[in-house]
C-alpha cells in the first residue's frame, strides 16, 4: 500500500517536471552558453585587456552585472535543504521496506566504487597533465610546506587520525536545526533518512496526512525554482561577465590546461556509466543518453541539480522504464550524496593547487587526499558555487597550499555547468542499475 502513495504522487511530480520540461523546450540551454558568449565580450570590453575603464569603476559595473546571478544563487540556496529533506522523507516514507533493504547495501557499493574511480582519474589526469606548470602565482600567493593559515599565524595541519572520532560523531546530527543553520548537508541528508525509515515503518493510515503534506510543500518549493529559472540566462551573463573582468583574458588562457584536464575527467566518468549499464544491464549506452539528454541540457543551464530533481524523476520513469518506487529513493539522495562529477572537480583542483606552489604530494598524501574527497564529496549541496568552498576547506586540513583558489574562481561557473551533468547522470545510471522494474 506504500508503494501506492508513492504512486500517487508521480502525477505531482509529472506536473513540475513538465514545468521544467518546458525550459529545455525554449531553448534554456542555448540562451545560457549565448548569455555566456555574451558575458566574456563584456568581460574583455571593461577588463584589464581593453582597460576603457577604471579597475575600480570595472569592479563596481562587474557586481552589478552580477546581480541576477547572486539572486538566482541564493533562490536554489535557500530552499536546497527542505527541498532535500522532504524529497528524501517522501521516498522513503512510501517505499516497500524489502526494496529499500534491497537497494541499500548495494547503492553504497555503487556510490563508494564510483566516487573512489572519480577521485583516481582526476588525481591520475593531474599527475599526467600537470596543469599547475601553466600558472605562476606570486610568490607571497601561495603557502609552502604542510602548513596551513590560521588566525595570522602557522599551525601544523592535523592528522587525520586525530580527528576521525570526532569527525565520525558530526554524522549524526545531535541538533538538525544546528546542521540545517550551519548549512551541514550530511547531517541533514542522515536526519531525514532516520525519519523516513521510521515513517516507513507506521501504519499507512497514519502516515498519509504526512505524506499529503510533504507532497503539498515540495510543490511550492518546486514552484520557487520555477521563479529562478527565469534568471538563468541573465545570471550566465552576469557571472560570466563578472569572471572575465575580474580575471582577464591573459589568466583564462592560462587557465585551459587546467579546464581540459577537468573536462578529460568528466568524459572519463560519463565512459564509466556508459560500460556500467551496458554491461550489467545490456543497455545500449547511445539510447542511454540520448534518453537522458534533455536533462542534461537543464542541469548545463541551471547548475544545479536538486533544481532538476522533478525532470530527474520523469525522465528515470518515463524515458528510461525505471520503477517509480527506485528512482524516487536513489534520485533525492543522489542529489546529496552521488556527486561523482564534483569528487573528479576536486580532485583535480587539489593536485592543481599543489603544483602551482611548488608542492609534490607523496604516496601516503594522495591516498589520504582520495579518502578524503571520497568522504566529503558524500553529502556535497546539488547546488551552484559550493564545490570550491568545501574544496578549500579539505585542501586546509589537507595542508596543501590554497594560494591559487582565485584561479578554480575564476572559472568555476562554466566547471560547475559540466560537473551538474556529470553528478545528475549518475543519479540516472544508478536508477537503471538498481532499477527493480522486470
């Protein structure tokens, strides 16, 4: 009968995929990467290269450029953590308990097996290509040895070992609203799995009002993300613009090593899946994507994707025969905790900014930095602009030098697009993968 609730909410589900549908109809996509195009002519015209301003008056015009972006970022930001928390409650709230028994010990194994790929062909990539030896930092930019800043002062990075227990009780949130306050996805990601299992576990005719509820709420989130699709394309000119003043032509070209080697790591995890569901499912990997295309148009254009969780969903159902029942689990969490485009992003970032300072990471280094982004890339926001923040503060603990962080800056907002699809093409293939569907 659970089964049956779940159900019953694919026809609201439908609705807002739909709504979203008709972005990729309209051509979002296209007016973004022209919106971009756009945003770097600016860019040069009031830059360091062209200098037919001030770079006082180009910084002030860059932020106003900028404007819609920021709106537009903290619109997804704002409703990530209840729009992640009751997708997750609804899926697991009307799912059969012997499927999520099922499903669950063999999604941590995709998700552990495929993260740890992701994070050993991005270090791989680097150690190869080596685009740090492109860049060169000041000499004052970067920090040297296993040294972090920290309040003005040097301090030794600790070792891991003294922080895992600590680090291991912060998975089960002692206060949600703290978790939720402090922007802690993980912890919320794990309180909401508690209360789904739980809600699981009532008689149905308790738990439908909750259901009904849940149901309701995520409507109106959904219909805020429709609100900040309508900002898409001037927030793609407006970041973009923003990036190119601030950072010039010079430094972008500079750049391209470093943005190939990411893009090389992408197409290398988008190989994977392919081999993944042709092998274990006898897929054939073109019907795969083209299948699952118009949604990777969405997640290029939004840079999110919990914004395209809905068409996610759709898309799993209908184009791809996936049981509404898997891909309403494996969908939510993949938003939060299946975000191999991110770890391949970091990883590569990680050795990037070793290398620009000089700085030759050692065997033991590498593995501890894998299991690191192993960890941390489980529980990452599906949300624009986060990746980089978190990649600094690993980096930090780390010890390794973050001298170069304005660079991954710099061109962040077109990685990000990449990596979107990258993360919401796994949460697909996991879906065909575990699909329970006969």
């Amino acid at each position: 009968m659970k089964v049956m609730f779940l159900f019953g909410t694919q026809s609201s589900i439908g609705d807002l995929a739909h709504k979203l549908e008709s972005l990729v109809q309209g051509k979002l996509w296209l007016q973004v990467i022209l919106s971009m195009m756009l945003g770097i002519i600016i860019g040069i015209i009031l830059g360091p290269d062209v200098q037919i301003t001030t770079p006082a008056q180009a910084k002030i015009i860059g932020e106003w450029l900028a404007l819609p972006g920021e709106l537009f970022l903290r619109l997804i930001k704002m409703i990530l953590i209840p729009l992640v928390f009751l997708s997750i409650l609804r899926g697991l709230g009307g799912s059969d308990v012997a499927q999520l028994r099922s499903i669950g010990p063999r999604l941590i194994a995709y998700l552990l097996f495929t993260t740890t790929f992701a994070c050993t062909i991005g270090i791989i990539l680097a150690s190869l290509l080596h685009p740090g030896s492109y860049v060169t930092l000041p000499n004052d930019s970067a920090v040297s040895g296993l040294e972090i800043i920290a309040e003005g002062k040097y301090i030794k990075a600790p070792h891991i070992m003294e922080t895992l227990p600590s680090t291991a009780l912060l998975i089960i949130p002692d206060n949600p609203l703290a978790s939720a306050a402090n922007e802690e996805l993980l912890g919320i990601v794990i309180f909401a799995l508690i209360i789904g299992l739980s809600l699981n576990m009532q008689p149905n005719r308790k738990i439908k009002p909750i259901l009904d509820m849940t149901d309701g709420f995520l409507d109106v989130l959904m219909t805020i993300v429709q609100w900040a699709m309508f900002l898409t394309p001037l927030a793609a000119f407006g970041l973009t613009a923003r990036m190119v003043i601030q950072s010039g032509v010079g430094v972008l070209l500079g750049m391209g090593m470093y943005i190939g080697t990411v893009l090389i790591g992408l197409f290398s995890l988008l190989v994977l899946y392919c081999l993944l569901i042709l092998i274990f499912k006898r897929l054939n990997p073109f019907h795969f994507l083209r299948s699952i295309g118009p949604v990777q148009l969405l997640a290029f254009s939004t840079s999110s994707s919990a914004a395209v969780m809905p068409y996610s969903i759709q898309t799993a159902n209908e184009k791809l025969d996936v049981d509404p029942a898997t891909s309403s689990i494996i969908v939510p969490l993949g938003t939060t905790v299946n975000m191999d485009g991110t770890a391949v992003y970091q990883s590569i970032a990680m050795i990037f900014m070793a290398q620009i300072a000089g700085m030759e990471l050692g065997i033991g280094q590498i593995i501890l930095v894998v299991i690191t982004l192993v960890g941390s890339s489980i529980g990452t926001p599906g949300t624009p602009g986060v990746g980089v923040a978190i990649l600094l503060t690993i980096a930090g603990n780390l010890g390794i030098p973050t001298g170069g962080h304005a660079l991954l800056l710099g061109v962040d907002r077109l990685l990000d697009r990449f990596r979107t699809v990258i993360n919401v093409t796994g949460d697909l293939t996991a879906c065909v993968l575990f699909n329970s569907k006969k």
